[in-house]
C-alpha cells in the first residue's frame, strides 16, 4: 500500500514536471534557444500569482491566466527584441545570453521582493481524496490535472489551428517556412511567447505546492532540462512520459530507497538514455535535427 | 519688501553662521582631543576584530558590533577593568572583512603582526570563524568567538579558542528532553535533515540525545540540497507512525515539510525545527499550519538570566540593545557582548594582560552573563547555557522552555492540522 502511494503521488508530481519542461521544450524546439532563463520564468509566475494572492486574497488557481497571460506578453518581447539577435549565433552566444537574462530575472525579483522564502498555503491544503487507504491531496489532484490540461490544449492548438502549424513549420525548416510565405522571427516570438506562458501557469502550480525565493529557479531549468531529453525533443508525449517516470522514480527512490540519491536517478536515467537511445524515448527526426545544423 | 529684506539678510547670516561654524569645528576637535589626552594617561587594552561590516552577511556583522561596541561603553563608564590594581580603559580595533574568510585571515595577521594586538574577538559566522582561528591558534593567542555553532570549528584540537554560543550539537536537546517529559511522552522520534553541515551535524545530535533519553528513533533520512518535494518521504516517515518530527534545514524546506506533513495527514503530537519558524515568511507562508512547531534560539529578552558583572536581566539588555540598534535585537548582540565579558573576568582572574595566563583563566570561565551562564568544555565550547525553545502560538513565537524563562505553556500535542 505504501508503495501505491507513493507511486501515485510520484505521477501526480509528474504532471507539474510536464508542464515545466513542455515549455522548456516548445522554446528549445521552436527557436533553438536552450532557455537558461527558464527557473526564472517559472519564479516570476510563482511570484505574480502569491502577490496577487497577498493582494486580494485570490486563489493561485484562478490567477493561471494572469500569470499565463504576463509571461507571454514578457516572452513575446524578449524574442522579438533580444533573443531574435543571436538565433544565428554560434549555441555558446544564445547559452550566454540567456544566462545573463537569467541574472538579470533574478536580481529584479531580488530587489522587488527580498529573498525572503514564500510560498501560498490555502486552507483546504490537507483535504484529500481517501481511497481504500490511499490518500491524494486535493491540490496535487489538481495541479496535476491542470498541468495536464494545459498540455492536452498546447497540442490541440500546435495541431489543430494555423498559427500552430507555422510554428510546428518553422521548427521543423524554418527555411522552408521562409519560402511559404511565414514571418520566421514572428512565428518565433508566439513560440517563446506561449512557451514562457506555459512556464508562468507552471510556476503558479509550483507556487500552490512548494516554497519558493529568487534563488530556487536554477533547479527547474535543469529538472526541465532532463526530462526533455529523455522525452525526445519535440514530442510531447515522450515529454510527459518522461516526466512521469522522473517523478515515479524520484519519489520511489525517496520513499523506499535513500533521498540523498534522488537527484543522482534522474541524472543517472539521462546517461543511459543518451547511451542507448540518443534521440530520448519517442525523440522524433526532425525537431531535434533540425536545429542540430 | 518683507521678502527682499530678507534676501538681503541672508548672506550676512550664513557668514556669521559660517563662523560660528568653524569655530564649533575647532572647539570639538579639541574636545575629542581631550578624552584621547586623558587615554594616554590610562592604559588601555586593546582587543581585536575583523567583522563583516559589509558584503553578504553584514546585517549579522554589524548586530555583532553592536554588542562588542555596548560592552566598551559600559565598562569604560565604570572605569574599565583592574590589572595590577590599575584600571585600564578597554578599546577594539576592528576591520571589517566584507564578509570572506580569505579576507578574515589577512586581517587577523595585520591584528596581531602590525597593530600588536594579543586578545581576539571572533568574527561572524561558522566558517569564517574556522578560518581566523586557525591565525591566532598559530601565534598562541586567545580568541573568544561569540559567533560559530558548527561543531566542526572545535574538533580540530585547538587549545586557544573559546566561544560563548551553544554549539550545534545542543540545539535539540532540549527539544527531545521536551519530547520525553511530555505526556504522553513523544515515544517515536522521526528525524529528517538537509544533506548538509549544520543540518546534519544537529540531527546527528538529536539522533544521539533521542536514545539516551530512552526514545526511539523510527526513520532517520537525510535529503539533498535542493529538495522541492517531501511527499515520498513523508509517506514512509508516516508509515512508521511517529510521534514527533525533529528537522533541520533551510527555511523553504522546512515550510514544504510542515505543508505536506499536514497535507498527508500526518498525525504528529510535535515538531521542532532547527531553523525556520522564527524567521520572516515562515508563519505568513503557512498561515495557521505553523501553529505550534518548535524552534530552538540561543537567547530571547524573556530569559531568567542576570548578569553578574553589570547587573543587567536579558530584557534590560534587550532595552539597551533596542536603543542602539534601532530595532528589537536578537541573539547576535548580547552572544558577542557575552565574550568580552568572558575576557574582562579572565584578566582579573590571570590579573596580567599575558596571552598565556588569560588564555589559561578563559579556560577556567564560569560566569553568568545577560545572554545566559558560560562554561567551557575542553573544546571551548559553551555547555553551560542550553537553547531556550520557542513554540509558534497565535503566529507568534513565545518562549516554553526551560519553564523558568518560558512565557506560556508548551501546547502539547500540537493542534490538529
């Protein structure tokens, strides 16, 4: 029974690692940017949703289309006016910058809301759903299937509508694109822009669930990191598998295995994957390639 | 008209002003020439100590000062202290370290090789204290640290470092005493620690004081640096069904721990944190899931203690601290005002200024001070002055224990969550 539980608590952490690391993945796929900037992003959602909770008193769950929204417009602008500059660059030059936007993030949250550690704790916190012994708290119930549906409508949009398949277009040839007639830079701009909003709702999740300060984004760029790879980069559904497993393994090793080796798992099961299967679990051809030039 | 006339007045008055001005100028540097003239006359012993005066952990660097700086005035008020039957005004020679420890060890050296000085205060923090002292165990002169709990910075054998704070490996002792008095004693000890020094240094402790006491320990994990999710480990902690938790951590850790210890329901008579709870953002993060943990604190305004040397209680301190500080102080003034009294009973004791024989007195401390009694063992620790515990009640933490200082009941067991 314990081990149940803590395999379903381990998906249910999975979800939220989803949600990170498609927008992590959007943004790689797209622009070809390996987004170092992204714990920030997450953070400035996290921190927008507990200011506005701090404000007014508003659930962090309502707030996902406010900090959604903030995230995109923040995003659209960094690709258009910044990141656009170096999308020729050598990898080193876009590692560099968004690096120093990375610190930049940081200093800002720093100076506006002190390092002092938050985190937004509601009052139906402990309620849970009981079953047969097993007990899932409402919230991670919750965040998970947010996290999930915010993926499920990231793949609707990506496949189903115009503006989704010029970026699905632009990642796989942006040349080709070019020659069909797609504005590349704008198309790149909506790509960074939606993948920064996925990471503003993720970081109003992480917000619902965790503590936070200005210093503890660097984790999640790297966890985001990790699960794209072993996901393959471009497929979202090896991108949730991934994290589900990541989450499953972590909270196995953690539970019935020693914590202090939780984090050695998920580098562990991205050293075998990048032995055995370079491309990640259902890594496709072309996104990958397609910026590998 | 009016305004013109006075226009015109003006220049006239910022001249004579400018007068009156130079003139105050000379009359008060020859008035801070006085004191100085009269100092000549006195003898004078000198400590020294390089502080974090600025850099990352210069508001603690500064709260030190302001306790070294509180003992100075006060003692040199009452005619400084007797060596040989004369009475010797008391300075400090401080440099300010930005907060490195490279930069602690160079200054220690300039203290002691440039300036001449024999008697050292510490610095701030743990490591930057490992470091300095390393200098004057070299040249075989005292240090009395006020300022460095990890265990580590004793364990090297050192014969010439004192410090007045509780050491680490105290900070849970009286928490699991607490656990084990309690009734219904808190029979099954969960343990949880941050995979780093400190952390792992009090829970190792907790570990030791939790058997002795005749408890048992049923889950001892530690976590890594980083951590964002306790789930796992709280549902095997809550499979082994204990009655208390005993954490150490940093304070966003231990916020998560508390959340989840509540979301999963975990049915838990106490918990005592090492770090957290008292400070910002702990209560306002868990809103009413913070009532009733625990922390240990080396010293709050509310204690019992007198001080036998200016006859001051902790909260009399606490007045004079809050005067000079500007705000209410914490445990980082009257720890560091704690040394130089330590020092001021080991000259008279030795009655000479001779590093050796004050070293060798320092050794024999046992005093009562604002901050708590002082002893040392043979590593220079302080083993007289336990942690106090303070438990959140309605948001605020309020001392329980020991009872003669604590200002309410301890709640036990905690509140449902």
């Amino acid at each position: 029974m314990l081990t149940l539980q803590i395999v379903l608590s381990g998906v249910l952490l999975g979800g939220l690692y989803a949600c990170m690391a498609i927008s992590f993945s959007v943004i790689w796929g797209v622009t070809g940017l390996v987004n170092l900037a992204h714990g920030a992003m997450i953070l400035i959602g996290a921190y927008f949703s507990w200011w506005l909770h701090v404000l007014t008193g508003i659930d962090p769950f309502l707030t996902i289309p406010l900090s959604a929204g903030l995230l995109f417009v923040i995003g659209y602008l960094l690709q258009r006016y910044l990141l656009e500059r170096v999308i020729r660059a050598s990898l080193i030059m876009t590692l560099v910058l968004t690096f120093g936007l990375n610190m930049v993030l940081v200093n800002i949250l720093l100076q506006l809301f002190s390092a002092d550690v938050r985190a937004v704790t509601m009052p139906y916190a402990s309620a849970a759903l009981e079953v047969g012994g097993l007990r899932l708290p409402w919230t991670r119930i919750a965040v998970f299937a947010v996290a999930l549906g915010l993926t499920a409508l990231l793949h609707l949009y990506m496949s189903r509508t115009r503006s989704g398949n010029a970026i699905r277009a632009v990642a796989q040839n942006p040349r080709a694109a070019a020659t069909l007639g797609i504005d590349a830079r704008r198309v790149r701009a909506l790509a960074f822009g939606i993948g920064a909003g996925l990471a503003g709702a993720a970081g109003t999740l992480m917000a619902a669930l965790y503590s936070f300060s200005p210093i503890t984004g660097d984790s999640f760029t790297m966890k985001s990191f990790v699960i794209v790879l072993l996901g393959g980069l471009g497929s979202m559904v090896g991108t949730i598998v991934a994290a589900v497993v990541l989450g499953v393994c972590e909270n196995l090793v953690s539970g019935l295995g020693a914590p202090g080796l939780r984090d050695a798992v998920s580098f562990l099961m991205l050293l075998a994957i990048l032995l055995a299967r370079p491309r990640g679990l259902f890594g496709g051809r072309h996104a990958g390639e397609a910026r590998a030039r | 008209m009016f305004l013109a006339e006075k226009a015109s007045a003006c220049p006239a008055r910022s001249r004579r002003r400018a007068v009156f001005g130079v003139a105050a100028a000379i009359l008060s540097t020859a008035a801070a020439w006085l004191p100085s003239a009269h100092a000549q006359q006195q003898p004078t012993i000198t400590f020294g100590a390089a502080l974090s005066l600025t850099g990352r952990v210069s508001t603690e660097g500064r709260q030190v000062k302001v306790g070294y700086d509180l003992y100075v005035e006060e003692i040199n008020k009452r005619g400084g202290i007797k060596v040989g039957g004369k009475p010797h005004r008391v300075e400090i020679k401080y440099y300010d370290d930005q907060s490195d420890a490279a930069t602690s060890v160079r200054l220690y050296e300039k203290l002691i090789n440039e300036d001449g000085v024999k008697l050292l205060l510490g610095p701030y923090s743990s490591g930057i204290t490992f470091a300095a002292s390393a200098v004057t165990e070299k040249y075989q002169l005292p240090m009395v640290a006020a300022h460095a709990a990890a265990s580590n910075v004793y364990a090297r054998g050192f014969k010439h470092l004192f410090a007045t704070l509780t050491p680490v490996d105290q900070y849970t002792a009286n928490m699991i005493r607490m656990a084990s008095q309690a009734s219904p004693k808190a029979q099954r000890v969960a343990l949880i620690h941050e995979n780093a020094l400190f952390p792992q240094a009090a829970i190792d402790a907790a570990e030791r004081q939790a058997k002795a006491a005749g408890l048992e320990v049923v889950y001892k994990e530690a976590y890594p640096t980083g951590t964002k999710d306790f789930a796992a480990m709280i549902e095997a902690m809550k499979a082994r069904n204990p009655d208390a938790l005993i954490a150490g951590g940093y304070t966003g850790d231990m916020i998560v721990l508390a959340r989840q210890t509540s979301e999963q329901k975990v049915p838990l008579k106490m918990i005592g944190f090492t770090l957290g709870p008292t400070l910002p953002g702990f209560v306002e993060a868990l809103g009413p899931r913070a009532e009733n943990i625990l922390e240990p604190v080396q010293w709050t305004s509310d204690m019992p203690w007198k001080d036998e040397i200016f006859g001051w209680t902790a909260a009399e301190y606490a007045s004079l601290c809050r005067e000079r500080l500007g705000r209410e102080c914490d445990y980082h003034p009257p720890q560091s005002t704690a040394a130089l009294q330590v020092y001021q009973r080991a000259i008279e004791r030795a009655d000479s200024l001779d590093p050796k024989k004050v070293r060798d007195a320092l050794a024999q401390t046992n005093i009562m001070t604002a901050y708590g009694p002082v002893r040392f063992n043979e590593m220079g620790q302080n083993i007289a002055k336990g942690m106090s515990v303070v438990q959140l009640q309605n948001g605020k933490p309020v001392v329980v224990f020991p009872v003669e200082g604590a200002k309410a009941r301890f709640v036990y067991p905690m509140t449902a969550r």
